[in-house]
C-alpha cells in the first residue's frame, strides 16, 4: 500500500495532529488524478467546535482535534486496501481521500462508520467530551481536477453544517440513500459463511533476531458481493450486531487452520479471540475440539486475546486461557499500550506474548518519553517471562529500535502487508 504517512513529510505536517498538510495532500491528490486514479474523498466538520474550546479550553480542543486524526488515520489504515491521504482541513475540518477502486455504496458506509468513530467519547484531561462530526461524501468525476474537489466538498460541507438532521451529504446532491440496512447487512452475514464469503488473509510474522519469518497471523475479510472487500473492524461490528460472532469466529478459525495445515512446521499462526468468545462456557473445551478436527497442532497455535477480556469475568477468562494453555497453546496479550495498560492484571492471565499495539511503535522514533515508555514495558515484560511483539512496523528504524530494545518479534507493513493463503505459502517455502 502507498499511503502518506507522517513520518514520510516531517517537515511537511501539522503540529496539533502529525497529519500531512494541506498543501501537500492537494499535491499527492494532483498526482493520483493525472495517472486517472478513482478518487473518493470525505470532508469531516464539527458542529459547533467552537464552544469545545470555550467550554474546555484550548488544550483539550487540541487534544480532541490528536484524539480525531488519530481514529482517522487508523481506520483508513484498517479499512481501505488502497492509497489514502489523510489531513487538517481549514478550521477543525478533516479530510480524507482514498485511491479505492470501491462502490458509491462501500464509500458511503466506510464514512457512517468513521463518523460513527469520531462520534464516540473522547478522553480528555479537562473532561470526556464528545462531537458531533459532519460529513460531505465525493466521488470526483473523470478529468476534474484537485480545486473543484476541494471546492465541491467545501459547497457541501457548508449546507450540511446548515441542516442539523443531516450527518452526511453527497457532494453531488444525490440523497443519501439508505445503503444497505443494518438488518440487510446482518442477514448478508448469515450467508455469507455458506457462500464462502469470508476470507482469510495471514500477515506474516519476523523474528527480530534474524529476520526469519516466524509464523503469520489470520485475520478476517468478508468479499461481499454488492459492496466488495469489506475489513474486519466492521465485519465483527456486524457480527455483533447480529449476535453472529461466535459462528464467525469458529468459522475463521477453521478457515485459518485449514489453510496453514500445508505450512512448513516451524511456523505458528496467530488466531484472534473477543471476549465474547471467551466468555462462552465452554470455550477451551470447543476451541481444543476444533483444532483437533482440523488436524492443526495446538503447540503452533496462538490466541491473541485483548485487555478488553478483563472487562468481563477475569476469573472465567483466566481460567479458560489456563485450560488452553495446557495444551499447549500459548497465549498473546493483543494492542498492549493502547487501553488501560493494567500491569497487575498480567500476572492473573496464563500469557506468553505481549503483543505492543501499534499506537506504540508510531511514536518512539522522536519521541524520548515515548521509548521510555517501550522500554519499561519491555522490561516488566521480561520479568514476567514474556516475549514482546512489536506490531505495526512501518520503517526500518523502528524495525532497529524494536530489536535493539528486545522485542523478540515484529510484524508490520515494512515487510509484508495480509496477503492471500496462497501468497503466504509461497513465502513460506521460498
Ligand atoms: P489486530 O489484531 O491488532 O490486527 C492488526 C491490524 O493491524 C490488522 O488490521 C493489520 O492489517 C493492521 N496492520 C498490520 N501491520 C500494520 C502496519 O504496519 N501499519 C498499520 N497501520 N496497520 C497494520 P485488520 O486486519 O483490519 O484488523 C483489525 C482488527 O480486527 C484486528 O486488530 C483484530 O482486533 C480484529 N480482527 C481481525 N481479524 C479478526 C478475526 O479473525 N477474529 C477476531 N476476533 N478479530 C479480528
Ligand atoms: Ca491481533
Ligand atoms: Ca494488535
């Protein structure tokens, strides 16, 4: 994927947010329009942001403003499959543009959800405040140029911010429509197990000592027929939702045994629970059945569990975790450093991995407190006999910190985006 990470443009960003600016996303949006890419864009406005800064104070307005380009910049980065840009807009707008060769229909229900996003509490230390995001939707016509659709999403943008009950607008002036219902789009989840709708794709996973691939882990897409590839975050919204996630997880999970029964024996695969599947009564009784009936070999296995499990029934959790992990299957704390980071819960659950969220690794080059924040985690990590994963590496220095500082392994876009099972095998035995 090509994308504009801040990192690339150092010089080129905005304080408040790390986002590229303006200037050179309008710059980046010029040279996709002339190789006659299919551009989609998203303008993003707040209602009334000016009393967030009156009634908050500035700081926490900037703070929300970190807190919005950080959502953002994630879900393009889960969502969509092809380049994206993501900056400041004028004011407090924001606005996304995407290369995706998508449905007017897809690019729709990608902006309810990252508006849906954008709308949900956010942390501050003057308080929890929430906004109210707009958004103007486009889809550029051919040949039209980078001004008309700045212009075209700030027409819009205005009479949207005019008309309190509209969330979204089409810059065309189409209506929004009402897409596909959410009662549809459950409905197309039941079959789609069936109909062999849901695919899984492996991210391979390094050892930082050698670079040698290390295993992969699966993670979940759905190839809808009318919207196209739609990503795991709104897959499982969906799921949960529909109350469907205990079928799909069994459903991925003997999709990803399945395929990585042909991988040479060395490699471990990486599966992902929620906490609703842990939950279930009898979970590491069913789990162990099923990979037993998929003839895949529980000492490969790893389940990558989140903090979000000690939500719920730690004593439960544990104590599932600890079945499991008596047969041999280890387990990973997932996205650590992204939530509440409670390190005295770690020693309650039977764990062998951390696993850094990517939130963490962004941040440590150039920033110090950032490093010494990695570097005391990798140091608790140790004591307790666990083995770091730095995930969401992107460039090669934060590959270098990563090792030098003792993860054990990485993952990330520097080496290998998701890739088919076929792909991965190919990797595999080359
Ligand atoms: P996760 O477990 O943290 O998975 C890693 C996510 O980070 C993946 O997104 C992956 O594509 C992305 N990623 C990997 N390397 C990089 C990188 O270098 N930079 C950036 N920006 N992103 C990177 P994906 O596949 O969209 O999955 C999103 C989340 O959805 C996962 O987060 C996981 O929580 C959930 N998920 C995915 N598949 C499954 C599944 O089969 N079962 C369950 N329960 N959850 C799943
Ligand atoms: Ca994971
Ligand atoms: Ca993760």
């Amino acid at each position: 994927m090509e994308f504009m990470h801040p990192d690339a443009i150092e010089a080129d960003r905005d304080a408040v947010t790390g986002l590229p600016s303006l200037e050179s996303a309008r710059r980046r949006l010029a040279e996709w329009l002339a190789r006659g890419a299919r551009v989609h864009a998203l303008l993003i406005g707040f209602r009334r942001f000016d009393t967030v800064n009156l009634a908050y104070g500035e700081a926490a307005g900037d703070a929300a403003l970190g807190e919005v380009a950080a959502r953002l910049r994630h879900f393009a980065a889960d969502e969509l499959d092809s380049a994206w840009i993501a900056t400041r807009g004028r004011g407090g707008q924001f606005l996304l543009l995407s290369s995706e060769e998508c449905s007017r229909e897809r690019w729709q229900l990608a902006c309810a959800q990252l508006l849906d996003a954008l709308a949900g509490a956010i942390p501050t230390a003057a308080g929890t405040l929430r906004l109210s995001p707009r958004g103007a939707l486009l889809r550029a016509v051919p040949d039209e140029d980078a001004d008309s659709i700045l212009d075209r999403l700030g027409h819009t943008m205005e009479s949207a911010m005019a008309s309190p009950g509209r969330r979204m607008a089409w810059a065309d002036g189409e209506a929004i429509s009402a897409g596909r219902s959410a009662a549809q789009l459950e409905a197309d989840l039941l079959r789609a197990l069936d109909a062999g709708e849901i695919e899984v794709v492996y991210q391979p996973q390094f050892s930082c000592l050698d670079d040698r691939l290390s295993g992969a882990e699966a993670l979940a897409r759905w190839n809808h027929p009318k919207l196209g590839r739609i990503g795991a975050g709104a897959l499982f919204a969906i799921a949960e939702r529909a109350d469907h996630v205990p079928q799909l997880s069994r459903h991925i999970a003997r999709l990803a045994m399945d395929g990585a029964k042909a991988w040479p024996m060395d490699l471990r695969l990486s599966l992902n629970i929620t906490p609703n599947d842990l939950a279930a009564d009898n979970f590491a009784e069913e789990f162990s059945m099923l990979s037993v009936q998929c003839g895949f070999p529980a000492w490969r296995l790893t389940l990558e569990v989140t903090e979000q499990v000690l939500l719920g029934d730690v004593g439960h959790a544990s104590r599932a975790l600890g079945a499991l992990s008596a047969r041999g299957i280890r387990i990973a704390l997932d996205d650590f450093g992204a939530g509440f980071c409670n390190f005295r819960y770690l020693k309650l659950l039977p764990l062998h991995y951390l696993k850094l969220d990517r939130s963490m690794i962004e941040g440590v080059i150039g920033d110090a407190r950032d490093l010494a924040v990695l570097r005391g985690i990798v140091a608790m990590a140790t004591a307790l006999d666990l083995k770091v994963i730095a995930e969401g590496v992107e460039s090669e220095g934060q590959r270098a910190l990563a090792a030098s500082e003792g993860c054990a392994f990485y993952q990330g876009f520097l080496r290998a985006q998701p890739m088919s099972g076929a792909d991965f095998l190919s990797l595999a035995r080359g």
